[in-house]
C-alpha cells in the first residue's frame, strides 16, 4: 500500500492498491468502487447526511423531510433490448428516491451530448424520457445541455438528479437489519445486466432478454401501505444483489444466508450466465428491489409484491442471521455454503 | 427547415437549421442551443416549472419553497489559472441556485471519470471541491461514481444538482424587468473564459489572466439584504453577458440598453480579446452577476455590491427602455449603437 502526496502536502487518502489511475473496476460497484468513495470521497466531504451512505440524502429543510439523489447514466449500447438510456435515466433515479419509502416528485436531467449524435437518436431519447417520467408520476423540472468533440464522450451520457418527499411513518435504512427478517426480492435477477451484455457481446439469443429497466415507485407504495416494518431496501443495481447484501450486512453488522434455489431468475438469462461464466448474483437489474422485513410481514409482503405487474415473480431468498457478521453466504441446492463476496470490478463497464 | 420523423411516427419538433446531428454550438449557450432547449426539451418534457427557464426550478413541498438546479462540467482544461473543474462545479451550482434570492444549502455530486485518470489529480479536485463548498457554506449530501473507458470521457466531467430554500421577500425572474430599470454587472467580464481560451492556446499571457469562479451566494445576501426591489439575477456563463441580456430582454419583453465605456474589464483580458478577435460580451464568466434593479434603488445596491470582496468592481452598465423589445443595444464611447445579439455558437466549447 502506497500514498499519493500532492505537491501542497496533503497526502492522498486512498489505499490505491498501487494503482496511481482510475481503473475500470473504479466504477464496477465492487471493491474498488467502495474504496474510492469511502477513502477519498466520503473522507473529504463527509458530514453526518454523506456519511450514511444511503443512495438517497434525506434532508430536513424549514421542518420538511426530503430525499435527494443523483445518479449519471453512461450505458453502452444507448439503446438495448427492453430500453434505452433515456429511460434508464429516469427509472434508476426514480428508484433511488424511493427506496427508503420517500414519494419521488422532481427531476432534473443533464446531457453530455457527443458532436456528431444523432438528432433523431436524441429526440427518441427524449420521447422515452417523457413518458418513463410520466409513468412514474414526475415531474422534470430543470436542466442542463453541454455538447463535447467528437471521442470526448460516447454518444450521450444523462445525469438525473431527483427530489421527493420522505415518508416519516416508516424508517427504512441499510443500518436496520435485525436478525430473524426476511429478505425478499421483487422478481428475476439480472435480466438488465444480460441484456446489456449479450447485445454488446452480439450473442444470438441478445433478442431474448430484455431489460428490467422501470420505476418501483408504486410497488413501494403498495408496500408500504401493508406495512410499516420494512427494515431495508434497495434497488440492486452495480454488481447485482451480491453487492447490495453485502452492503445491509456490513451496514447493520449481521449475517445474511440466502438460498440459491429460492433466487428467481429467468431461463434464457441463466443460459446466458452460464455461457458467459457469469455469477447472475452480480449483474446489474434496473428494475428490481430487495426489501428486509420482519418475519411475521413477509409472507403477506410476499403476496402484495407479487399482485403488483412490478412484483410478480417475488420470492423471499434468504434470512438475516447471527452469525458470520458482515458476511453474505449462499447455500445451494446441494447443501454447499459458498461466501458471497463483493467482487473487486464487475465483469463489464457502463453497464448503467 | 426540415423536419426529422422518428420511426414511430412522431417528427422531431427541432427546426434543425439543416443538422442531422449534434454540432458543438448545439452546447455553447447561442442560438442553437437555445432551439435544442426550447424546441425540443421543453416541448416535451414541458410543465408549469420548466417553462418558466430559469436556471433553478421553484418548487413547493407541502408548503415550503425550494430551489433546485442542475449543471454538468466538461470545462478544458481540467486545471486552468484561476481554478480547476472541481470548484467551478461547486460554484457554478452555488450561483445557479441564489440567483433568485434563494439560500443553497445541499449539493449532489456525479463523477464520470476517464480510466487513466491521475488518481493525484481527481483527489486535488475533490479537496478544492471541498473548500469551495465551505467556503459557500453548502453541504455535499449525495453523490454517484461512474467510470468508462479511455478514449470516452476527457479525464472527468462532474454534475453538481444543487437545492436551496427560496426567499419569500423577494420576486427575482427574468420575466420581471420593468422600463426605467438599471442593470448592475458585479464585477470585470469575460474574466473565466479567457483564462481558459489563453491557457488552452497556450499564448504566452496565459498565467496572467484568471479565471473568477466563487460562489456569489453571499454578495446576493447582502444585495437581497440592502433592497427588495432587485427584479433579476443572473450569472453570465456561456455566451456571456450578451446571452443573459438578450434572455432578459426576449422573457420580459423590453428592450436594454448599454453603454460600452462602462463595461468594467481587466486591460489585460481586454488585450487578449482584441489579439484573438473576440468580443468580450460573448465570453463566458464564473463569478459575476448581473442584477437589475429599480432605479432609485441602483446607487444604494452598487455602493453595497462594491463593498463586498465579490464585487468591488461593480458598475451601473445600461437601462431598460421601451424602444427595440426583445433587442440588446450597445452604445460605444463615439456614440454609435450596435445590436447585441445571441452568437450562433461560441467560440470554443467546453468553457464550463
């Protein structure tokens, strides 16, 4: 391990595991991704909002709750099987708003926008934007426009930022974790990760598998009207649900056992994991949520999630445990128990 | 004029001017820009708040009014006298979000990072970002990390989203400028963007221009402090003084009127304007405003604004007239009158 002084003496916090550049796997949601922003960013601005490490700030302003969060979108291919970036945009910050049970209200959108992009590609990124924002219920309040050379930026890259309101009757945290809740997930995993995978590999089944990409705002709702005891959730994103466990095990400090055969996933997007050699626990979903809730709520969770066209192939995967604190372990079919790592990049950049 | 018809049917509402595709001016804040924005962004995400286009959104939550803006930085550069893109995110954010009175409070910050980066360099940025941030007195709550591959970013673009809490007292739009008003500019022009033209060109006065970035947040405080009667703000960015002026003019329907002598500018810039052939008015600015305000308030606002470390230079540069709606007129020292128009592009992109 080695420090990086600059030339006014402060001395580089990052344990950059002898890289002096940004790497890749910088950006993958795994290791390297944690480090990055726990040792430089969090370290640097830190303050008791940034330091809960929640995808979305909650804010008290004159007295009112808000959630506020930011995400940029540099997906590659901008159009996929199942969506585009544009809507992706809209979705993935729809979702972050939400998912401590806050109601998403405003958007703002910011394009880099590479000289030489389409006028036609843009405008029908724009039209899906219109109407993902629609669908979810949001407004686009505000905005930003800014055009690079050409090989500056690879066709466009959108930054959505979002405001919403909090919900005070409910107090849903990665730090909440209690031993004995369920963890349940709202459908199959790694359908968007696939898509973008298999149609950038120009494998031949990239028609199959489509994208998850769509807002959960009102599946939270509907949850959150049954009730009121939902620890944790979060939409597992970059590196897939193995990173999000990982994430509420280390945040609340307890143990997380997950049963393999109880992880729904879809055929195509199996066969496609198996071809690629690709664990599906770690790809990107775009349109899912893992929820941790009482024991004594799951099983009607369960049935509310899965009466919601966002929730119909909910399952309840595993339990929060006592043991091995910090750590996520996966028991197969067979009875072997693997530890489920956050791994240290993903398999593939810009995949969101 | 042609139009473009999206495979679904829907025609691409840009007036194209003969573009298929992107064209850097598209970015630079003239003329294109604004027909990218108008015609196709805001007619189709269009909404109450939108429409109005300022550069911060005015939203009520359950009761309270908040401000929220977007920006993203592609400024080369990365480093230029004067500043690095870090602070210009954080006061760039900062000026968009009090320019209407408000108080900016929280910050979100989105990195999309070149693999290849100098790890030294991202963490000098981080840590002026920081600085800046105190220095404004906003908090950095949220944030997102994204890395691509070398060769589709140019090492670091940053979005900064900003909200802040809206003063009730005053009514600070560029629809409200009324016949008889001042405008106010708070300091010397065209400052930011030729820092960054001489660096870029590598002219040899280069270390002697600076760029201005600051945060403005506490001269609006004392301005908003001495009068209530301030009827716009705005902070000239891309395209300069003469873009905010002909934004005025064309959203409140009057015309403007300035005096050429009073245009403060350092000689030095003024230099590098004349050897590069450029017109200072056009050229960006990261630290100054301009107000418009009542007359009888003017002389008092000026002494205040000269008072305060960001703007000691401050002059009384034109009037509103109920001549030439919608038209910028400037007049120079032999009494000739030149319209002030919106530049199809700017000169140079990736100012900010």
């Amino acid at each position: 391990m080695r420090n990086i002084t600059l030339e006014n003496g402060f001395n580089c916090p990052l344990p950059i595991n002898n890289y002096d550049t940004i790497q890749l796997a910088h950006g993958s949601g795994g290791r390297l991704t944690s480090e990055l922003i726990d040792e430089m960013f969090v370290k640097t601005f830190g303050n008791e909002v940034l330091n809960k490490m929640e995808d979305q700030a909650s804010l008290k302003l004159n007295g009112n709750e808000i959630v506020f969060t930011t995400d940029s979108f540099v997906v590659d291919p901008i159009f996929f099987p199942g969506g585009n970036i544009g809507e992706l945009a809209i979705n993935g910050t729809v979702n972050d708003l939400c998912m401590n049970g806050a109601t998403p209200l405003y958007l703002s959108v910011a394009f880099i926008l590479e000289e030489g992009l389409k006028i036609s590609d843009l405008f029908s990124i724009v039209l899906s934007m219109k109407k993902a924002a629609d669908e979810a219920g949001v407004k686009i309040v505000t905005g930003d426009t800014k055009v690079v050379n050409k090989g500056q930026c690879d066709k466009i890259y959108i930054n959505t930022s979002g405001i919403g309101v909090r919900n005070s009757e409910v107090d849903i945290s990665a730090s909440n974790l209690k031993v004995g809740d369920k963890i349940i997930v709202s459908g199959t995993i790694a359908d968007h990760g696939m898509s973008i995978m298999t149609s950038r590999e120009g494998l031949s089944f990239q028609n199959d598998i489509m994208s998850d990409t769509v807002s959960l705002n009102d599946l939270v709702k509907s949850m959150i009207e049954t009730t009121k005891n939902i620890h944790a959730m979060r939409d597992p994103t970059r590196s897939g649900v193995a990173a999000t466990l990982n994430e509420f095990a280390k945040q609340s400090d307890v143990g997380i056992n997950i049963n393999a055969e109880k992880i729904p996933i879809k055929p195509n997007v199996k066969g496609a994991c198996e071809i690629l050699g690709i664990d599906p626990l770690f790809v990107a979903n775009e349109g899912k949520l893992i929820a941790v809730v009482a024991a004594e709520h799951a099983e009607n969770l369960l049935q509310i999630m899965r009466a919601h066209r966002c929730g119909k192939d909910s399952e309840i995967i595993g339990e929060v445990v006592n043991e091995h604190r910090g750590v996520v372990v996966k028991k197969t079919i067979l009875g072997v128990e693997q530890i489920v790592d956050l791994p240290l990049g993903e398999q593939l950049p810009r995949i969101c």
